[in-house]
C-alpha cells in the first residue's frame, strides 16, 4: 500500500471512529487496483465509504499581483481580496478552502490543548461537543491560536465554523 493509500485509509478509519458511522468492528479494505488505486471502506453493516483525499488550501501556493505576494490564508482574510483573487482560476484551484468550493477540516493536524500542553487534540475535538463547542471555538478558533505553523482556525475550518461562501471563478 502506498503512502497516498495509507493516508487515505486512516482519514477513512477516522471519519468512521469519529461520525460512530460503522457498527462492526470488522472492517474490509477492498481496492480496485487501478492507476490511481481508490480504496473502499466497507463494514459488515453494509456501511461503505470511499476514502478521498480531502480538500486543502495548498499552504505553499502564492499568488503575486502587482509585485505582492498573496497566501490562501492572507486571501482569505480580507473578504473583498478573497472576493476579487477567488475569481481567477489559479487561485481557485490552489485555494479551495478560501474560494469556498469545500470546506474539509485537516485529518492530520493536531494542537495542545492551552491548560495541558502535553495532550493533542486534533479538528473533530473542537466542535464533537454540543455543549462545549461555542467555548472552544472562542478559545481555540481565534486568529492567534498558532501550532505547527498554522493557525487552528486555518487547519480546522469547518470544526471552527468559519467555512467560506463559494466565488465563482471567472473565464
């Protein structure tokens, strides 16, 4: 199995644990053998998931205007830039999440929580609480909260509630 199919099926394994989705704990991984080698999920409940890779702004991606240099994250930050740049088909494609075409939480990315800094917790942890969502994302989703390079809120958009409309790209 290559790595792009072990990611693949752990973000899988993932959306089962979390969404409680599978019953069984007796879970088939089934693939089809082709050049891109799709994997399927399946349990004895005849629960079945095809596993996808899921969709990220490209945190290298920079698009230049005018001599500056724009990020998805510093797109995203100004609606009437992420407005004007989303409608450009290069900006669309590297930054989906800010163009608002998907709005997938990272499966790998994980934090410290701020009182235990030794206990991770990653996306889902943010808002699986009913009761304690509101507080986390106020807690955790704001602009400043920052690890691993990133800011909780830029990798856990959907769990931080801060999921963009989409713009459409113009010809």
């Amino acid at each position: 199995m290559t790595t792009k199919n072990l990611n693949r099926f752990v973000a899988a394994v993932i959306c089962l644990l979390q969404l409680c989705i599978a019953t069984s704990d007796d879970l088939i991984l089934s693939s089809n053998n082709t050049a891109d080698d799709d994997l399927t999920l399946t349990s004895h409940s005849s629960v079945t998931i095809a596993a996808t890779t899921p969709c990220l702004n490209n945190s290298t991606y920079k698009y230049t205007l005018k001599k500056k240099s724009f990020s998805c994250k510093k797109i995203r930050f100004r609606e009437d830039r992420r407005l004007a740049l989303c409608q450009v088909a290069e900006v669309s494609a590297q930054c989906p999440q800010t163009c608002g075409k998907c709005c997938d939480d990272d499966p790998t990315y994980v934090f410290p929580l701020k009182w235990k800094s030794s206990k991770l917790q990653n996306c889902f942890w943010i808002s699986r609480n009913t009761l304690a969502k509101e507080y986390r994302r106020s807690n955790f989703c704001n602009g400043f909260n920052t690890y691993n390079g990133s800011t909780i809120r830029n990798k856990c958009p959907n769990a931080c509630g801060v999921c963009k409309s989409e713009v459409a790209v113009v010809p």
